[in-house]
C-alpha cells in the first residue's frame, strides 16, 4: 500500500496542496501499469480531483499536487505525463531543486504547469 503525501493547505484553506519529493528512484513510467510510477500516483490524484474528495471530506475548494524533482529535465518528464494525466487546471505543478529561482521561496512563481508555464502557489 502506498503511503499518503503530505498534505498541507494555504493561510485561507482554500487550497489542498499535496507535496511531492521526487528523488529521480521512481520511473515517470512503466509498461506494467500495476507497478509503482509517478505517471499511476499522477492519475490517482487526478481520480481524488474528478471525485472531489477535497471538497467533501475537507471543505476545500482547489487542489494542488506539487512535485519537487532533482533536475529541470526529470521535472519536463513529470510535466509531460502529467499533462497526458488531464485533470483540473493548475492540479499539477513541479519545480525542480536545481531551479534558481525555486531556491528564493516556494510561494514565488517557481511552479511550472501543465502548459509550461510560470505560477505561484496561491495564484
């Protein structure tokens, strides 16, 4: 069984974000759609979303899943599966601990989406 992420909400509790340490040990895919990947946690995720489960269990209107990885090109990898995944907007950010910019503050705009593009946290 796989053990739950830590899950945190924003000052307002508006936002369900669920933190994601990616240390680069897990492929983004497999073939065996039963082992572990980040592109099967990906889908599950996005399952909570479609479910809304944040919203009847916790209260909380928006979801977030946050992936920080080890490198910018393990963190394109995340971003193409994620995108295949589907889901809300803006469920699904990664940043990567090489990223500059991530090093300033984790509420900057230091989270790529989907689409590639630049958001912060509680945008």
């Amino acid at each position: 069984m796989a053990r739950p992420s830590p899950a945190f909400t924003d000052t307002h509790e508006s936002i369900l974000c669920f933190l994601e340490a990616d240390r680069g040990t897990m492929p983004v895919e497999r073939t065996k759609h039963s082992a572990s990947s980040i592109t099967r946690k990906l889908h599950a995720y996005a399952a909570t979303w479609k479910a809304g489960i944040h919203r009847s269990r916790f209260g909380i209107p928006r979801l977030r899943v946050l992936t920080v990885t080890t490198t910018e090109s393990r963190c394109e990898s995340i971003r193409t599966a994620a995108s295949a995944v589907g889901g809300g907007h803006g469920i699904f950010l990664q940043t990567s601990i090489t990223s500059s910019a991530a090093l300033e503050s984790s509420l900057a705009s230091v989270w790529r989406s989907t689409t590639n593009e630049l958001v912060g946290l509680l945008a």
